[in-house]
C-alpha cells in the first residue's frame, strides 16, 4: 500500500522540497540539464566497435547533441546476448569525448566495476534494473560524478524519489531521474511511456527529470512522437538511442534512430523547449 504523502515527505527531505523550490541544474564538462536547460542525450544503446561510436558520436553531435550516452556494460536480460565491450567500451567512450568534446554517460552495473567507470563516465548511468541496488546507489553516492536513475518499470515515483534519496544522502546531490516507461497491460509498446508521472515529478522534486522515449516504445517509428511529447510535458531533457546501422545493431535495433531521424526529431524537440522558455543545455 502507498506511504501517506507526509510520511513520504518527511523520508525524502533531499529530494523533495518545497513548492516553487527552484530546479537544479546539473552540470557536466559545461553542458547543463535541468532549470532553464535541456539536455539531448543521445547515442548508441551499446559501444560495438570503434567506427559504429564515433560514427554515432559525430552525427549526434552535429545534430546538437549535448552528451553521448553508450552502453559498454550492458544489463540483459537473456545472458546469451551480447553483454557489451565492457573496459574496451570505455576506451572507445573515450576517444569519442576526445573527438566530439561530448561529456559521456554510460552505465555501472557492479559496484566493483565503480572506479574503472568514473574514470570514463561524466554522469554514470544507473539502469532500469539497478534502481532497487541499495548498495549501488550507496556506491555512487560517495562518488564526485552526476548519476542519472532509470525508474524501474515496476517503480513507483516513490520509489524513485527514495533510490535518488539514497544517492544523496551520502553526499552526491547530482541526480538527473529519468522516466523511461513502465510495465502495464498494453502488449503492442515495449512499455507505456508514463508522462503523467514527469508531470508530477515536476511538481515533487527540484532534480531535473529527463525521458527515455526509445526504451518505453521498443520501436523507432513512435520515438519523434514521444520525444516531442515529453518536451511538452516540462521534462528537462531526453535520452534517444541513435545508431548509424539500426539493422546491425547487436541490441535494442529496433528502437534506435538513424542518424537522420535523430537530426530531424532534434530540431522539433528544440522548437518545443524553446517554446517552453528553455535553450539545449
Ligand atoms: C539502457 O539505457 O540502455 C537500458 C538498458 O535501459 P533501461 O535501464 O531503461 O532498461
Ligand atoms: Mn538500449
């Protein structure tokens, strides 16, 4: 059963604050998400090879990306598949930043794995998966890096407000939360893309809240659409997964934009920010 609203209120005392509480921006290697900016994370869901990133990493970046979020540690869910580049998509990550100026996001998935990734990463990733690791979010709350949260799909906005307390209660107040679809009835998306729960984190909390769109759909062809809709709605940025070859992509093709598609969907989510009062962070 729900917590009482109050009580809530009294165990998120970082997270929440009081209404008009003005929204953090988070910043990394000059880029901004939250406030009066909006941050496009893009790239692939996974680093493959070397030429399919920085392929990714240029187009993004052309198409006025403002960080390069790639997968080298993957979450999947069947352990046959691939499982990504792991150090190697590190370095790849690397030479991206190197070539584009792009701050990096990717993801932590083991604790042991925490100071190889903060080396790399400019924000570090804590999926979907991981929202409910205790001792991950411990983790990444003693480290000097922003972190964004995936909500789970069966999360509550609770639930997601008390993963981003833990984080912040050992220190790390740099939290982005990202709402990327949550499990319901509706078998013919991926998962349904819950912007009324954007809306009302919005309302709930001053840690800016982005949006996954390609996760929540599965399929590339409703991504501009969802995109567009969660600029309208006041989330503070998206996260799109872009991929130069979507067909040959060893994970999440389906739901991944070609290059073209992300400069085309780029330039209406800008329109909508800036219609909102807001500039790409
Ligand atoms: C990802 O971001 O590539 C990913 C695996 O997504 P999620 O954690 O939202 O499932
Ligand atoms: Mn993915």
């Amino acid at each position: 059963m729900a917590a009482p609203r109050e009580l809530l209120k009294d165990a998120l005392p970082l997270v929440t604050g009081d209404a008009g509480l003005e929204s953090t921006v988070i910043e990394a290697r000059g880029r901004r998400i939250g406030g009066t900016y909006f941050g496009l994370v893009a790239g692939p869901c996974a680093v493959e090879t070397l030429e399919q990133t920085l392929e990714t990493a240029h187009a993004v970046a052309e198409a006025g990306a403002t960080m390069l979020r790639g997968g080298a540690y993957k979450p999947r869910t069947s352990p046959y598949s691939f499982q990504g580049l792991g150090s190697e998509g590190l370095a790849i990550l690397r030479e991206a930043r190197e070539e584009t100026g792009l701050p990096i996001v990717t993801e932590l998935l083991d604790p042991r794995d925490l100071e190889e990734v903060a080396e790399t990463a400019d924000v570090i990733q804590i999926g979907a998966r991981n929202m409910h690791n205790s001792r991950l979010l411990t983790e990444v709350g003693r480290v000097d890096r922003p972190v964004l949260i995936k909500r789970g799909p069966g999360a509550s906005v609770d639930e997601l407000l008390l993963a981003a307390e833990s984080v912040a209660k050992e220190g790390n107040e740099r939290i982005v939360l990202c709402e990327r679809g949550i499990k319901t009835f509706e078998p013919r998306t991926r998962y349904t893309l819950d912007l009324g729960s954007v809306a009302l984190l919005k309302r709930e909390t001053h840690l800016p809240v982005i949006v996954d769109p390609s996760h929540a759909a599965g399929r590339r062809d409703l991504v501009p659409a969802l995109a567009r809709a969660a600029a309208a709605v006041g989330a503070d940025g998206v996260l799109v997964e872009v991929h130069p070859r979507p067909e040959e992509a060893l994970s999440d093709g389906p739901q991944q934009l070609r290059a073209e598609e992300f400069a085309a969907v780029a330039e209406e989510i800008a329109a909508v920010a800036r219609l909102l009062g807001k500039q790409i962070g």
